[in-house]
C-alpha cells in the first residue's frame, strides 16, 4: 500500500490534472489554517508551509524582476 506521500510525490510528477497539484496543495493548506482550530500542531505546520511558500515566491518573484531590469 502506498503511503500519502508516495502518492503525493506521484501526482506532482505526473502532473495529469488539469489544476497544478502543488497550487491544490497550497490552496488546501492555506484553507486548513483558516479554518482548522488554533494553537493545534496541524494547524502550525501548515501555517509554517504556507509561509515559506508565500516567502519563497515572493523571493522569485523579485528576482525575475531584478533580472529583467538588467
């Protein structure tokens, strides 16, 4: 039996559906921390992921915009 990450780590690499898995991921991550009850880990960790995702893209985003300055 395959565990949820195996599966997980499947469906990005297969990228078959017709929505982005990693965007269906973080959309339910940031779902869960708005309506997941606080102070528990779950609701922790996925703060702590969304959060880096937010920070890492933001990070790229102004990346490309230094390079297209240059």
């Amino acid at each position: 039996m395959k565990t949820a990450k195996e599966i997980l780590i499947e469906e990005l690499n297969e990228d078959m559906h017709p929505e982005k898995v990693e965007d269906v991921i973080f959309w339910a991550l940031e779902y869960y921390v708005k309506h997941r009850r606080k102070g528990t880990w779950g609701e922790a960790i996925a703060y702590a992921i969304v959060e880096r995702i937010k920070e890492a893209e933001s990070l790229g985003d102004l990346s490309k915009q230094d390079k297209k300055k240059n």
